[in-house]
C-alpha cells in the first residue's frame, strides 16, 4: 500500500531577542535617545530650580546639559562593552558595577571640570564633588530600579504569553477531530490510501498541539501543518472546499510562532466555509515585501442569516499578543472585508527560523 511517509521534523533553535540581563541593551540607538532625552529634562528641571530671577539660567544650563550628557554617553558606552560580562553576573552584582560605573565616571569629569572651569579651595570643591556624587547614585538607583522593574513585567508578559501558546496548542476543535474519526472511517473499506493518509494527518496535528518548547519555528513547518490540516477538511467537505495556494520562493525559513496560521486557516473553514451550502475558496498567500514578510488568509464572508460571522476573535486577539512579545512593534495582525472577502493579514520582521542564519 503506496501511503506517505510520517515525516519528524527536527526541532530548530529559536533566536532569543533579547537576554535575560535586566538591563536594556545600550548599544541600541534608540536605548542611547531614550537615555538622552530623559537625562536632558531632567537637566532642564534642575536649571529651572536652580534660576533666581529669570524662568532659566542658560550659562548654568549649558555647563550642567554638557556633564551630564558626557557622563550618560561614557557610562552607557561603558555599560554597553561590558554587557556580557554583566549579564552573567547575580542582580546585586550587577547592580553594584553599574553604579560604581557611573560613580567612577561622574568622579573623573566633576575634578577635570571643577580644575578647569571652576577652581575652588579644597573642601568646598569636595563638597561640590559629593553632592553631585550623591545625586548620581540616586539617580541611577531609580533608573535602574525601572529596568529591573520593566524587565521583571516582560518576564511575566512572555509567560503569559507561552502559556496560552501552550493552552492553545493543546486545543484541537472537538467537532473537528469527530469528523475526522468519522470521514476515516467511512474511507476504510473504500480507500484504505487515503485513509491512511487521513490518519497520518490527523497524527501530525496531535503532535504539533503537544509540541510546546518551541517559541518560533520555520514558515515551511507551519505550512504544512496547515496543509495537512487542510486535505482532512477536503475529504469532509469534498467539492465544497477549494484551495489557492499562493507562497513566493524562499520564504521556508522565515521565523513563526507555532500554530499562527493553522488557527487562521480554521477560522477560515468554520466561518466561511462550512455555514456556505455551496462551500468556497480558501486562499493562503505569502510574500515579502522589503524586510517585511506577509501572509493571507481569504475566505469567503458569509451571510448574517448563515450564522457565521468574521473569524474567531479570540484566536485573532491571542495570535496578536503572542506576535507583539516575540517580535514587537513590527509584527501585525490585521483583519478586514472587502467584497465579500474575508482577509487577514498578518505582517512578520524577515528573519530565519535558524538561529545561526543571517536575515536577508
């Protein structure tokens, strides 16, 4: 009996984002602008505070902006070349370089500064030193207690998030698995090949929903899942479902979280599919536009009086949240009709499944 092989995929490795250091990555230039701006209203407030007849003292302003900005740059470029050294360091160790970091390097410009620009007798010079000492270590506790607190909220984000992945790769749709146990078995005695088929299908599902240590695997992996999941569909529907397959070369290795489309091409079925007597298309298109990859999903929209309606928004809503922890701002999940056509969007960052590749 000719029957298709039960391919086992290997299991990739997933690239991580980011680390698991507390502290954001400042070699980023959007971590340096953040740290920029923020260091410089805070200047402006201690200007401000510190004017005696006018709004602002702008001599007063200009030197403090220039020593706090040098002293933000040097210790984030610091922080920056010793990261991984950092990162494998306990909290309160890390915490203790950063600060002593910052401590050394405020330090180092408050005498170059006071020897040059103002010259002062000894102990009140020290005691200029130690007030902008003692302000730098306040500071920097305060900002490095929302990093740990922001790092701490996205650990729970992400576990959140991993586990409703979890709980939604163990949900396969009841009616879904009835119909395929029964179309499996009116196929037995008629066509034992495609039954089999059926079943190896139908087995490949099972272990996909059990597979959870997975965070991103390869678009190709994912299709044919969806594929699989599709030809049980086909052999319950028959002439009512037909499929467009429309996915651009080369696109194999992007990186997906598991069970990202295979809920889509569901939501597809029972929503606008199966409430249709005369069935329609499903059509499933990926592409790559730039460093951006997309992939639709279009079926028909049907009737009110049908009893469907635009898609489970549960799944949209829970595929959403998982696509914003792994890949952030750039990752989008969109849905919209036009025409009678049901489509959703969703837009994936370029980037391979293997963790050793290079994106485009």
């Amino acid at each position: 009996m000719a029957a298709r092989q039960n391919r086992e995929t290997p299991a990739r490795e997933a690239p991580v984002s980011d680390s698991d250091f507390y502290v954001p990555d400042l070699c980023r230039v959007r971590a340096v602008f953040m740290l920029v701006v923020t260091s410089e209203l805070l200047v402006l407030v201690l200007s401000i505070v510190q004017a005696q007849s006018h709004w602002i003292d702008w001599n007063y302003f200009g030197l403090l902006s220039l020593f706090v900005q040098w002293t933000v740059l040097t210790s984030a470029a610091l922080i920056c070349l010793l990261r991984r050294w950092l990162s494998g360091l306990n909290v309160p160790r890390a915490t203790a370089v950063i600060v002593a970091i910052v401590l050394l390097d405020v330090l180092a410009f408050s005498l170059f500064a006071d020897s040059v620009l103002n010259p002062r007798p000894g102990v009140e010079a020290w005691q200029g030193v130690a007030k902008k000492l003692l302000l730098a270590l306040l500071i920097t506790l305060m900002v490095l207690r929302y990093f740990y607190l922001q790092f701490q909220w996205q650990q729970q984000r992400e576990s959140e998030m991993q586990a409703r992945l979890t709980a939604l790769q163990a949900r396969i749709h009841p009616h879904f698995l009835f119909n395929s146990m029964n179309t499996i078995a009116s196929l037995i005695s008629v066509n034992p090949e495609r039954a089999e088929d059926a079943v190896l299908d139908l087995s490949e599902l099972f272990r996909a929903s059990l597979r959870n240590g997975d965070r991103l695997i390869a678009l190709a992996d994912e299709l044919d899942l969806c594929r699989r999941y599709l030809a049980i569909e086909k052999l319950r529907l028959e002439d009512r479902l037909t499929l467009d397959w429309h996915i651009e070369d080369g696109l194999d290795q992007q990186a997906i979280p598991p069970l990202t489309l295979q809920p889509l091409v569901e939501n597809a079925i029972y929503h606008g599919i199966q409430p249709r007597p005369n069935g329609g298309t499903v059509k499933v298109e990926g592409y790559r536009k730039g460093p951006f990859v997309y992939l639709m999903v279009q079926n028909p929209r049907p009737a009110p009086d049908q009893g469907g309606h635009d898609g489970n928004r549960m799944a949209l809503a829970n595929i959403q949240s998982r696509l914003h922890a792994l890949f952030g701002e750039p990752a989008v999940l969109k849905h919209s009709h036009q025409n009678d056509i049901y489509t959703v969007t969703v837009r994936l960052p370029w980037q391979k499944a293997s963790g050793n590749a290079n994106p485009g």
